[in-house]
C-alpha cells in the first residue's frame, strides 16, 4: 500500500514538473527584451535580437545590457556584473577609463557586458559583441557543452 502511495505521489510530482516546464518554455518564447539604440539620429527601441556591432545603445536604471559594450559616455554608471563574475557589489564604470593590454575581463572599466544589470547612472555604449560571441554567451556555450569550470574566475584565460 505504502509502495503505491509513493508512485502516485512520484506521478503527481512528474506531472506538475512537466506542466511547469510547458509553461516556462511558453513564457520564454514571448519574454522579449528591448533596447534604447540610436539609429540614423534617432532614439528608438528595438529587440535586442537586432542589434548589431557598431549600434549605440543608451543605458539607465533598470536596463539589462543587451550586448557587450565599448562605454562612449558614463555619468556615475554602476553595473551588476554577479552574473558575469560572481561579484556581490556593483562596478563603477568609466567611459575614460585608460586600460593596459592584460587587463582582466572583470576589470574593464569602459566595457559593459551582456546580461548585467544597470543599478545607477547613465550611459552610452557601443556594441562589440552580441548572443553568442558576448561574454555571457561564452559562459552559456561553456555550460551548454557541460565542461567542468570549477570557477568563473577561470573563465577570463577563455575571454
């Protein structure tokens, strides 16, 4: 009897699993994300699926970056960058910023990376890299292929 209880109970738990799985893939498919972008003069929002190297992208509160970004213009921009690595406090960016040829990845003042949050400031950034060949990209195609990465500090030898 107590065996049966558990396959029901196991079927249920299978079942609502399954549901929920359904229902996030739905979600996903119409979650869409939009960027400030000036084109040709104008300030316009566009699917960050269009966006292209060579696009300015204008950054506030709130913003996801859509694309890894070269920082033209910062007015005290702070960033979230925990999802790219792992640090708990927002980064002061600095457009001005004058970088040396090793620096690491983390360290990039003037850059601003796809999938990070904008917490304060303003600012203007140009588009380098988008989906796949952005840093958050590498990240996802490094989980994707499954291969052990014991940190994401470890990650800047492949940036």
């Amino acid at each position: 009897m107590l065996l049966i209880l558990i396959f029901i109970d196991a079927g249920f738990g299978f079942f609502q699993e399954y549901k929920a799985e359904i229902s996030l893939r739905k979600l996903t498919k119409y979650l869409r994300y939009y960027a400030k972008v000036i084109r040709n003069g104008n300030i316009i929002y566009i699917d960050t699926k269009y966006l292209v190297p060579g696009d300015i992208v204008l950054l506030e509160p709130g913003d996801r970056v859509p694309a890894d970004l070269i920082l033209l213009e910062t007015e005290n921009l702070e960033i979230d960058e925990s999802v790219i690595t792992g640090e708990s406090f927002p980064v002061l960016k600095n457009a001005n910023a004058v970088l040396h040829e090793q620096v690491p990845f983390q360290k990039m003042e003037n850059m601003a990376f796809m999938g990070t949050l904008v917490k304060s400031g303003k600012g203007k950034g140009i588009v380098v890299l988008t989906g796949m060949k952005s840093s958050f990209g590498k990240i996802v195609g490094y989980i994707k292929a499954e291969e052990p990465i014991t940190s994401l500090l470890l990650l800047e030898l492949f940036l």
